[in-house]
C-alpha cells in the first residue's frame, strides 16, 4: 500500500487546522486588518472555481463528476482542506470577467495563455501543453496549409484563443473566413465535420484524443501554429496568497507524480483503433444499440448496475451479434461460458435477453465478490478484468501486485503486474497458474473506451430530444411514441 496516500488527507487535515490557527493568530494581532484571499477561502470553507462542462474539464461519471480538470482542482481542495465548489459558465470571455471582477476566486476550464487574455487576468504555471488543429471530414481533400482553408466554411468556439489566432493569421490569408459559435463544446466541433455540416473545425489535440474514435471521419489535417499551454487564470490582484498556494500546489503535483497520475487517468486509456473499426462502431452504435437499449436497462436496473458499462461490455465481446461464437466456445451477446451460463441460471446463451440477463448477473458476482475496500472507478475495472480473466487470475495478480510494493486494490497498479501472469518466474507461484495477462488489460481499456462513446452519444441525443421537445412539444410527443412503436417491432437480428 502507498503510505503517502495513505497519510496525505491526514497531512490536508493538520495543514488546514494550522492555517486556521494561523489565521485565528493573525486575527488577534491585527485585528482591523483586512482578510486575504487564502485566508477568506479557509473561512468560507469553499474553493470557488468558474469552468464549463465537457469531457476535457469536467463532466458526471458513473461515480459522480469526474474529468481533468475536476480531479486537479480536486485534489487542490482537499490540500487546503476545503470544499470544492464549481461554477458553470460556457461563455469564455464571460468567464475571463467574472474573474477578473473578483467574482470566483479562479477559473480552469483547458484555458490557453494569450497575450489578449493576458490583459485581463494573471495565469499561474502551466500544467499541460496542447496543439491547435485543423479538422476536415475524411470524406473531402486533405488541407495541406492555411491557404487551401480560404473561402470555406471553418467553425471555431467563440472567443477561443483559436479564434484570436485566425484574426493574427488573416491579414496573410484574406481570402480566409470562419465564424463563431458560443455554447459549444470541442466535441461538438467533431460531430460537425464528421457529419459534414462544416467544412473544417479547429480544436485542441487532447480533445481530439479523446474524442476522435466517437466521430472517425473527423480528422487532424495539421497544427495551427505553435503549442499552446493551458493554465488556470487568476485575478490580477495585488494579493497573491490564494495565487501563491496554487502554484505551491502545481509544483508539488508535478514533483510527487500526482500530475501525471491524473493525466494518466484520463487519457491513457484511449486506444489506438483502425479508422475501419471506429466507422464500424460509429455505425453500429446507430443501428445495433438501440435493439437491445431496453434489455440492457432492464438487467441494469435488476442488479443496479449501469446499461451503458453493461451496453460496452457487450460490444466488446459480441459486436451486439446475438449470434456471435468463439472459437473457445462462449456464445452470445455477453459471450458467455458454458459453465457461467449455467451458474447464473441460463439455458439459452443465443437468446438475447437470457444472455444479456446473464452477464449483468455474472458481471454484478464478480463486483460483489471483490473486497469492500475497494470502491469507485478501481472496483469496475478490477470486477471487468476478472469478467475477462477470472476472478482466480485476478487474484493471482492481486498478490503479485502486493509482493512488489504495489496496492493491489487500485487498478493502475494491478493493470502493470497482470503480464506478469505469462511469464513462468511469476506463475508457477501462482494458485491459478498461466494466463495470457495482457488480454485483461486491453479488455479493460477497450470498455472504457467505449463506455465513454456511448456515454457521450446518449447525452447528445438526450439534448436533441429536450431541444426538439421544446420547439414541437406536440409533433415530439408523436414521433417518440411512434419511434417506440418502431422499437418494439424491430426484429431481434443483426444488420
């Protein structure tokens, strides 16, 4: 076990109840002195941060909310021994004000230091560096450099530091034209050219990582300019306390691995996939899910469990092929073994709903089984691996983890010691034996890469009903209820 994450919210406790004290000192020395910054946040209780919502900053997981920026300020808050407290703002120049008028005490939100938003507030270290890029559909002519973009149709964020750029750059390229649209996020930029509603699209290379499998025929044409870093943005203020302990902060993180650990966290998963492969998943997500959307909440509801983590599992192992067969013999939407099928009580491994009903049962054994210490992201992780590996060889490589001074109940450090159950020195003192450990591991990614998909395409299409809702409330109700009725006489076979 790691000792440091063991101590560390004791040492977040003593800081805090110090700072207190200190504050409470200072207060009595010079009591008509004006609060500072840090000490105002140590008061309040809170760490009051503006940001906007998306997959690179933050956004609701299965665990609550989650995302980059969310698990760094995060991790600041519980240093200062305080609430974190986000607040939402889509618009970024309105964002830029209210911290600039004082009315947050900082803003993250995957900003880029400019010069012009330099004028308005002060940036602290940076903590990742990104490459603008030019998007274009797959479909058309690759761009080669600025020149070919002139007289087409370009979308950028509105007041996004790429739209400052094109503004530098437009003075040699006259003929280049783009227009700006607010409440929008990178991802939504993919779709867009993906779908071949514009002709190109500029947005951050690391939303583009972790979006790109989820719209393929978007792709990186070339970087726009030099790269950029990404920093959070502080008032310009004369007190630097709160300022000062950030940088502490980031400086630490970097040092002690907490950074990188985090990065690590969300976008390391991502796998490389063929453009054949994430088309062919961008299709079936359309016309394969929707058959078995009702099925999957259905046994997601039973053993309360999530139906789209049940809805990538499937997709992982059956392509949602009711049919599908492997050469080792399981069969079925959630491929199961003839020995787990009869175990969780099914006969027919082919039929949808018993298949489906089964490995939601199988999957929710295995989370059960797992130590109770073991809670959030690291006990779905570890309970898929053990879905793909056995929960024996699961356990094997539990120990090794825990012999060679990693925690075995984090999943970051299982995933590094499960190879280790191919290789003979590790095995042989293992109470399962050999198993082909890398394979648990691609599993696992491979889910999360499409949990995340799918997570995101339910929430798109969730806001294209409410807005459709809201402008035709009558024609919407008609075409749901005729939508269900086409649902329900879907045949139960694959396209």
């Amino acid at each position: 076990m790691d000792v440091r994450k063991t101590l560390r919210p004791i040492w977040a406790a003593t800081r805090h109840a110090v700072n207190l004290a200190i504050i409470g000192t200072c207060g009595l020395l010079v009591g008509s002195k004006l609060p500072t910054t840090l000490e105002r946040v140590y008061a309040l209780g809170e760490l009051r941060v503006v940001s906007r919502n998306g997959p690179t900053t933050y956004y609701e997981g299965p665990y609550g909310k989650t995302g980059f920026e969310y698990l760094l300020l995060q991790q600041f808050a519980n240093d200062l021994g305080v609430k974190l407290v986000l607040e939402e703002e889509e618009n970024i120049e309105q964002m830029l004000d209210k911290v600039r008028r004082g009315r947050t005490h900082f803003a993250a939100a995957g900003l880029s230091i400019t010069e012009r938003r330099r004028q308005k507030v002060r940036f602290n270290r940076p903590y990742m560096t990104i490459r603008p890029q030019v998007l274009y559909n797959s479909r058309q002519p690759m761009p080669r450099s600025m020149a070919d973009l002139e007289g087409k149709d370009i979308l950028v964020i509105a007041n996004s530091s790429h739209a400052e750029r094109l503004k530098s750059i437009q003075a040699h390229y006259p003929g280049l034209r783009w227009h700006e649209e607010a409440n929008l996020e990178m991802i939504d930029l993919l779709e867009k050219v993906h779908s071949g509603e514009v002709d190109y699209a500029i947005v951050d290379s690391n939303a583009y990582d972790l979006n790109r499998h989820t719209f393929p025929r978007a792709r990186a044409a070339f970087d726009l300019g030099a790269p950029r870093e990404l920093a959070w943005a502080f008032p310009k203020s004369r007190d630097e306390t709160l300022y000062r302990a950030a940088q502490r902060y980031l400086n630490r993180a970097d040092q002690d691995g907490t950074l990188a650990a985090i990065t690590e966290r969300i976008y390391d998963h991502i796998d490389e996939v063929t453009t054949g492969g994430a088309l062919l998943f961008s299709y079936r997500l359309e016309k394969r899910l929707p058959q078995w959307q009702s099925l999957l909440q259905k046994a997601a509801d039973e053993f309360e469990l999530d139906w789209q983590l049940l809805a990538a599992i499937s997709y992982q192992e059956s392509h949602w092929n009711p049919d599908a067969r492997s050469s080792t013999g399981v069969r079925g939407l959630m491929m199961l073994t003839l020995a787990a099928a009869s175990d969780m009580g099914i006969d027919n491994r082919i039929d949808p709903e018993q298949s489906i009903y089964g490995g939601a049962k199988y999957y929710r054994n295995l989370y059960d089984r797992l130590p109770e210490r073991i809670q959030g992201e690291d006990r779905t992780w570890l309970a898929l691996a053990a879905y793909n590996v056995g929960m024996g060889h699961l356990e094997d490589a539990r120990k090794i983890t825990e012999s060679l001074g990693g925690n075995p109940d984090l999943w970051e450090d299982v995933r590094e010691h499960l190879p280790l159950l191919a290789k003979r020195s590790y095995y042989k003192y293992t109470r399962y034996g050999y198993a082909r450990g890398w394979e648990p591991v691609t599993y696992v990614r491979n889910i999360r890469n499409f949990y995340s998909i799918i997570a995101w395409h339910q929430q798109k299409e969730e806001q294209r009903r409410v807005a459709a809702q809201a402008s035709e409330p009558e024609s919407h109700a008609l075409n749901t209820r005729a939508s269900h009725q086409r649902l329900l006489t879907v045949p139960l076979s694959v396209l």
